[in-house]
C-alpha cells in the first residue's frame, strides 16, 4: 500500500509529531507508516481522512502490480519469432505477423 501521508502534511504545515497526536497513535507509527513499512488500520486510516478533509483513496493507494507487469511487456522491443526489432508498443509484429500476448 502507498499512500501520500507526507505529501498532505506538507500541504497542511504538520509536522510528523503533530499529526500523530491528531490521530492519537505515537510519531514512529506515522514515520513507519510513510515509509510503506506499516499499514494502517481501517480506523486510522478514515482519521487520517479525515484530518486532511479528503478520502481514504486520496490518500492511500494500492499498486497493482499484474498491471506493472503488463506495461513491462509492452516495452518488448524485439519479435520472438522473427527478432523483428520494430516492436515498441505494437500488439503484433509488422514483419511475420506474430501476435504479442498481453
Ligand atoms: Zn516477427
């Protein structure tokens, strides 16, 4: 889970320590948690929410990471079958026809 703690409190001039004491948890939660070591609880995270006037999902954000891989194998840059070098961001090679799976 991502989220962009650090980004609002900059926004709302609020220190990490200042912001923990909004919520009531201690300063290492906040720093664990804008490092992505820590995911917060549900109720954490609709106070968090709520300090900042905004949604959870403005906040926080999950990274889908089977979608990653697929923009990685969009940047497939030679044909397979055919070594077809022409290959960026086509669905299918212009030289022997092979369809690129994505
Ligand atoms: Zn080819």
């Amino acid at each position: 889970m991502k989220n962009r703690i650090k980004e609002f409190r900059a926004r709302f001039d609020l220190t990490q320590f200042a912001l923990s004491q909004l919520v009531n948890v201690s300063r290492q939660t906040i720093l664990a948690i804008e490092k992505g070591r820590y995911n917060p609880s549900i109720e954490l995270a609709f106070k968090l929410s709520r300090v900042f006037n905004c949604r959870i999902e403005d906040i926080f954000f999950f990274e889908d990471e089977s979608k990653q891989s697929i923009s990685d194998l969009r940047k497939i840059d030679c044909c397979p079958i055919c070594g077809n070098k022409h290959m960026k961001n086509a669905n299918f090679c212009m030289i022997c026809g092979t369809k690129i799976r994505l």
